[in-house]
C-alpha cells in the first residue's frame, strides 16, 4: 500500500514539473532565434512636393523650381487652369523643343524641368529622406496626345556631379501606356532609381532623346499634384 502511494506522489510530481517546463516562456538567444522577419518600417503619409496652386518657383517643400536647357533644345514653363475629375485646378504647363542635332556632341542638347527637394541653410544643404516612402507619384497629360519624357531624381551624390538617375520612361508608368489628352496618374517605384533615399536632392521631367524618333519632338504636357507615397 506505501509503495503503491509513494509510486503516485511520483507521478505527480513529473507531471507537475512538465506542466510547469512548458509554461515558462522562451528566454534569452531563442527569442531572437524566433525573430525570422525585419521589422516593418512606418509608412508615411502622401506627402505633396508641388501642386501648382501658387505662383511661385518654389516648390510646398521651398525648394526651387525652374526649366533647364542646352540649346538647340528648348522649355517653356507657367501654369493653366485645368480640370481633374470635375474640378478646378491650377496645374504645371510645360511646352517643349527637343532637336536631334546640334549643340555639345552634337546630340540637340537638352531641355527639362527640375524640383528641389533638398533644403538650402545657411550652414549646408539638407537632403530630404523618403526612405518611408514607395512611390512618386504625378498626374499627367498632353495638350494632343503621344508625348513622352522621363524622370530624374537625384541623390546627395548624384547632386554634387549635377546630373540624375533616370527612371524608364513616363509612359511605362502610365494606365493606358502612353501620354494622352485625359489625366492619368503616372506611379513610379522609388526602387527603380538605385539611389540612396535618405538624401534626395532634386526630382526632374526631362525630355530625353530616347523617348523621341529621331531624338526630335515637340509638345505641350500637363503636370500636377507631384507627391510621394
């Protein structure tokens, strides 16, 4: 009868120390062993670099905007009064001249349009970090239809040798795959420029030769509501 008890109080005891083992949590090197993902970074909300409603050369980000040109290339910009989804808005105009010859190696030289996103201080230049973003976005159309160009960006790097990365081009990103008299909303992956996003400097249209026959063409195109998301 005592050895029959005593094999009970036994029985008891493992399985109460079993019960107890399991319970206790894991500590120490296995909970980082658990951790198989990277944690998730915050998205940010839609940030809107420009949406033309001021005339300014300055962007909602107060950095300067402006056309650049190489002859025999040339750009126009000002700003219309448009109409997206039923409502009024004030948008970027930009009417261009893009040649196939002459000017610096003889390839027509260059026109665009570009944004700043970088901040001018007194004491240096702070760059603007969209690592928490995943897209440029822009809406756009054409004054006839079948114009093109591509987008630039450019980081503290490519910023000093004053040149950018460009993206493919702006028909690519484009619902109907090419520009037309509608607005469409172009969605450009910042992933697609290879550049460091903490320090961006400048975002850019430019009209590149690629996205022409010939390098020529000529066109009127409407920008608006340029933003990250």
């Amino acid at each position: 009868m005592h050895k029959q008890i005593k094999i009970i109080l036994g029985f008891v005891v493992v399985l109460l120390w079993n019960s107890s083992v399991q319970c206790q949590p894991m500590q120490g090197i296995y909970d980082e062993a658990m951790e198989f993902g990277q944690p998730e970074t915050a998205q940010a909300d839609r940030l809107v670099i420009d949406d033309f409603e001021e005339p300014s050369k300055l962007n909602l980000l107060h950095g300067m905007t402006n056309v650049y040109l190489m002859a025999p290339s040339r750009v126009m910009m000002s700003t219309a009064v448009d109409e997206r989804d039923s409502t009024k808005t004030v948008v970027l105009k930009l009417k261009f001249q893009r040649f196939g010859e002459g000017g610096p190696y003889g390839k027509g030289g260059w026109c665009g349009y570009y944004s700043a996103v970088k901040e001018m201080l007194k004491t240096g230049t702070k760059y603007f970090d969209a690592t928490n973003y995943t897209y440029l976005t822009l809406w756009v159309r054409g004054e006839i239809g079948g114009e093109n160009f591509i987008l630039g960006m450019s980081d503290k790097h490519w910023d000093k040798a004053g040149d950018t990365v460009k993206s493919n081009q702006i028909i690519a990103y484009l619902p109907e795959k090419k520009i037309t008299t509608k607005w469409q909303q172009a969605r450009v992956p910042l992933s697609d420029f290879m550049l460091d996003l903490s320090k961006l400097a400048s975002i850019a249209i430019s009209f590149e030769r690629e996205c022409f026959p010939d390098g020529i063409g000529d066109g009127v195109v409407y920008i608006d509501d340029i933003a990250f998301e």
